[in-house]
C-alpha cells in the first residue's frame, strides 16, 4: 500500500489526482513543538480532503523534545490537535532532530517512549518515525517489538525493522506539481486499528434482548425472526406444552 506524507509546505494538493495516482492513503502532519499554536495551518483542510477523496489517514507530529516531561507536554499538544478526529492509519511521533541525535540512546528512547504512551493512553495506536540511522543509534534495538515503526532510507531498504518504508522525497504525482515524500506499508492498519476500536473507531456498544413472541400467527412470526437475524441477533424457538 503506498502512503504518502504531507505538511502545509506541500501547498495545494489535488487529492482525486492523488486517489487516482494509486497512493492509498496518507500521513497529515498535525503540528509541531509544544504550542497548540504550532499546529500545521493546512491541518485540517488537509484531513477534511483526504477524507473526501475515500484516502486512508495517519497523522504525525514533529518533535523538538529535550526531556521526557517535554515530550509529554508535546503529546497532549498533539492531542488537542486531533481531537474529534478519526484515523485509520497510526498517530505518529516525528524524532529526528539534530540537538535530539544529540542527546543519546538512553534520553531519545525515554522521551519516545513518555511521548508514545501518552498517544495510548488516550486510545489511539502509535508508531515512532525517523531515518534509519537514528533508530540504530538512539532508539532500542527492540523498539519495533513496542511501537509501529516507519523509517525513513532512500535508495535501499531500512536495516531497521519497520511497518512502513519511506523510500522517497521526490515522488511526482500527476496533476500535482510539487513532489511528496511516499513510503510502503507492510501491514493493513486499517484492518487492525478498526478491529481494535483505536484512534477514534471506538466500538459500538453489544446489547444482548432477550423477547418471548406469543399470540402472532406463525408467518408473522417468522417474519419478526428474520429481521432479528438481520440485525446479528440469535433466535431461538422454543415449543411450549
């Protein structure tokens, strides 16, 4: 499934040319920081377009996050930013910096994992994107065990694991006149976000009825039966002496 990537700075984009060009869905930045000010300006227009193009949805936020309780002030941020929305794609935590390269395995791991939890506990199914070379020297070598990972390598493929592969900047897609970064997806995540009621696809509430149907004729009677079959009921006859 090829995905593509986008921010404000992408500028206008033809979506149905978009649809049409084979792309199935795509990750929409949020924001960026620690301000709900920062919050991309083509957010929501972005999202409100790709939806009514029927394109599969993801949203990412750019992290400039020194410390685990910046990183989690970034998260309710992003929040805020997604909130009311629905994503059947992962809500993502944009890591690549170069003051955060900076700071090691053992700080980028604790930040990535405060951000990512935080994106949890509030329902939604996250993941962690960067370039190959920053999941190798500052995130765990089993951070693809904890999180979704989509890693960013042009030209060959990620020596990291990874649900997803950016594998370009430059992607031309015609009736578009500006290039788009696009990735592979390996997993159906809308399949798995979906079944697992994450990221705004909270599951319908199951009733169980129970009804005796007495005093109808017996058409009538299955009549009423079929119409519970058709709404996932389970009908039972019972013969009473």
């Amino acid at each position: 499934m090829k995905i593509i990537d986008i921010s404000h700075h992408n500028g206008a984009v033809d979506w149905e040319a978009v649809k049409a060009g084979g792309i199935s869905g795509v990750i929409i930045r949020a924001g960026y920081g620690r301000l709900i000010s920062q919050k991309d300006k083509l957010f929501e227009s972005n999202y409100k377009c790709a939806a009514e193009a029927g394109l599969h949805i993801g949203t990412y936020w750019y992290s400039y996050a020194g410390t685990p309780s910046e990183a989690k002030l970034e998260a309710s941020v992003f929040l805020e930013a997604i909130k009311g929305k629905k994503f059947d794609m992962p809500v993502y935590l944009d890591i690549e910096e170069p003051e955060q390269v900076k700071l090691g395995k053992t700080m980028c791991s604790s930040i990535a994992y405060e951000f990512c939890s935080e994106i949890e506990k509030a329902g939604y199914f996250c993941g962690i994107y960067s370039f190959d070379n920053f999941f190798t020297t500052n995130l765990p070598e089993n951070i693809s065990q904890k999180y979704s990972c989509w890693v960013a390598r042009i030209g060959t493929k990620p020596v990291n694991k990874c649900d997803m592969w950016q594998y370009s900047w430059t992607a031309k897609i015609p009736g578009n006149k500006n290039s788009f970064d696009i990735s592979e997806s390996y997993k159906d995540f809308p399949k798995i976000i979906k079944s697992a009621g994450l990221n705004g696809y909270g599951n319908s509430a199951k009733y169980t009825v129970s009804a005796k149907i007495k005093g109808v004729a017996e058409s009538r009677a299955e009549t009423i039966a079929k119409q519970c079959y058709a709404l996932g009921m389970t009908v039972t006859q019972i013969e009473e002496g």
